[in-house]
C-alpha cells in the first residue's frame, strides 16, 4: 500500500532555536576551512570551480607563508578546525605532507582532496598517513568509464579512480566520495550509488553544480528536480552503508526534517543525525574558504573577496568582515529565503543566490519551495 501524509511544514521552534544558537558558534569559528593549495592540475574538468592550470601560480603562499597561516587557523580556539587541502590537486605542492604534518601537530584536524592521476600513488598515500591526513576525498561522476571521464577530461580517470580508493582504504584513510550534480550527471546518481556501494565510506556527497568557473557552461537540475532528488536521498539513507550529505542544497535539511518529525523522531535524535549535525552551516557561516594566494571567501564557489592572510588575520576576517556578518543573519535575506520558516535550518545557498542574482542575499533559485505550503509524501516523492 502506497502511504501518504499532508504535513505543515513548519520548522518547530525548539529547532531553528538551536541553529540560532549554533550560529553564534560558528560566527567564532568556522567549522571547515577549505584551502586552495594550487591552481595546478593534470586534469581538465569541465565543471572546475578553480579553472585549473596545469602548472603551478608563482603568487601561491609560499611554505613559510603556509605554515603561518596554519598558526593563524589554530587561533580560532580550542574546539579546532578541520581543514580541507584542495586545489587544483594538491599533490602538485612538493611541501604538501609537511604542511600536513605542521598543521597535524597543531592540534588542526588535516584532509586532502587530491585529484585522481597518476602521481596518487600508493606511496603517496602511505605519506599521506605518515603525516597525519585524517581522511581524503575522491570524485566520481558517472558509473561508467565513459560519463566519468566525459566529465573529468582525461582518459583512464574512472579506473584510476576506483583503483586509488581501494588503495586510500588499505593505507587506513577515511573516505569521502563526491559526485558532481548537474542535469547531465542526475540520471545516473542511482547507478553511481550502486557502484559506491561496496566501499566502505565515510561519507558520499552531492556536489550540486554552482555556474562559476569552467561551470558556467553546465545546466543545473530544475528544482523539481532536485526536489525529488532530495527524497530520494532520505529514503536510500535509511539502509546506506554510509551517510549521504549535499552541498550547495541545504534545502535538503527542510526535506529531511520534515521526513524525520513525520518518522516521529524527538528532536535530540533529529539533532544527533548526520543531517541535523549541519543544520544552519552554509556560506560564510561555518564555511570558510582560502584562495592559492591567499584570498579569503565565504566559500570556494562564492567568489567575493574579505581580505587577504598576507595583509590581515584570517580569524578576524572570517569574524568581523561585512560580508561574512551579514550572510550570518538570515533576516537580511530577500525574497522567499528571507520569508522562509526554515531559514536558520537551511538558508539556501548563498553562492547560487550570488551566481544567479549577483547578490548573495537573494534567495536560492534551486529551491521549489514556498514558504508556508503544504506538501504531500507519497512513497517518497514529494508533490506539492
């Protein structure tokens, strides 16, 4: 029998309550910094945010400058960050495991998101360990040979890609799986979930496309589209071997919850779920992201400077910018995003809202949502 249920959607306020206080935290501290060690790739990704070279920016931080913004990173306080070493493939960086290493005795929490080439090595991952990396990211677009490496824009990376995540799993790495989400790749999302399967990760993630960089030439899904999307990911993750998150969709947070109250969960279970744990982060709040010459921004795919670590304190930036203040307080926002009941919960994303509007406190336009309607579940398909 197909169940259905018409629910309210309003967002208690026992929850948007807490994310107003977690908003506090993370206007102290954010809880991920991604740093763009290089532009430098032996990729050629279609979708590449950073529009990456195949050799490496002669304005990069250099070690020494690398090193000391590791030290401005740790004043942040004790809870710690976690830092996520990204490029361009970071692997380009000769002194990438000995700033892992210095950020590691820090006390910082260190990741490495290396693009899938022939220089990731098993060696590199055993380095990878020795230096203390606690987990690392892969990317996989499509479940065949063919859609992936349509995507990626070389030849080979889809084996080389299954073959390194085996061999990041054996060194004793944690992990994480991306997969880049356009109207392209969403037709094959269940047969990539399928592959993915029968690893052992921490965590696969749906990056959902922002029109910057090589993007701009992508189509995104409708948000229809990624309506759906997003129950199918609630149903999947009832008997996943591992969790499955978004970026750059926190609409998925309102689905989600509103799955979990009619599931008759309490709010502290809600809260404790790998998607309640990120309620409320989002650009700027809880996201930081550091450029190959040490630009500062809001996130990697919001493309509007506050300063930079070679002329200014990474801490107070991130603290005290207009920017980042002001993509804190959600009643700033515009249109349904600023109406919306799950603001605090979600807030849309500010970097889509920048790419489509030039104005990052519009609202998210891959969001189907009105606030205040009603919505029927029906085996998992929501239909307003």
């Amino acid at each position: 029998m197909i169940g259905s249920i018409m629910m309210e959607l309003e967002a208690p306020k026992d929850v948007s309550g807490a994310c107003a206080a977690n908003r506090f935290v993370h206007s102290r501290a954010p809880l991920l910094v991604y740093w763009e060690l290089t532009r430098a790739c032996g990729l050629a990704c279609r979708h590449c945010r950073a529009e990456a070279i195949a050799e490496r920016d002669a304005r990069e931080l250099d070690t020494a400058e690398a090193e000391a913004l590791l030290e401005k990173i740790r004043g942040f306080g004790e809870r710690g960050c976690h830092v996520v070493l990204t490029g361009g493939d970071p692997l380009k960086r000769p002194d990438l495991c000995a700033l892992v290493a210095y950020g590691a005795r820090l006390g910082l929490t260190m990741s490495v998101a290396p693009s899938s080439t022939n220089a990731l090595t098993r060696e590199a991952f055993q380095r990878f360990k020795d230096s203390g990396v606690e987990s690392i990211s892969l990317s996989l677009d499509g479940s065949t040979a063919e859609r992936h490496d349509r995507i990626r824009g070389i030849s080979g990376c889809f084996e080389r890609t299954l073959d390194t995540a085996w061999d990041a799993l054996r060194a004793g790495l944690r992990l994480q799986v991306n997969t880049l989400l356009t109207a392209e790749t969403l037709p094959d999302v269940p047969e990539i979930y399928q592959l993915l399967s029968s690893l052992p990760l921490m965590r696969w993630k749906l990056f959902n496309l922002i029109a910057v960089g090589r993007g701009r030439t992508l189509s995104e899904p409708t948000p229809e589209q990624s309506e759906s999307l997003h129950h199918w990911i609630c149903e999947i993750s009832k008997s996943s071997p591992f969790p499955v998150a978004t970026t750059e969709a926190p609409h998925f947070r309102r689905i989600a919850l509103t799955r979990m109250r009619a599931d008759g969960l309490a709010l502290a279970a809600i809260l404790k779920s790998p998607v309640g744990r990120g309620f409320g982060v989002r650009d700027g709040n809880g996201i930081m992201f550091i450029s190959h010459t040490g630009d500062v921004f809001p996130s990697g795919f919001l493309p509007l400077p506050v300063g930079n670590v070679r002329s200014a304190d990474v801490v107070d930036l991130y603290r005290t910018s207009n920017l980042f203040r002001s993509l804190r307080l959600t009643r700033s926002y515009k249109g349904k995003c600023g109406r919306c009941e799950f603001r605090e919960i979600c807030g849309g994303s500010r970097a889509r809202a920048y790419a489509r509007y030039h104005d990052p406190l519009e609202s998210d336009p891959l969001c189907a949502y009105e606030p205040g309607q009603k919505q029927t579940i029906i085996d998992g398909v929501a239909n307003a």
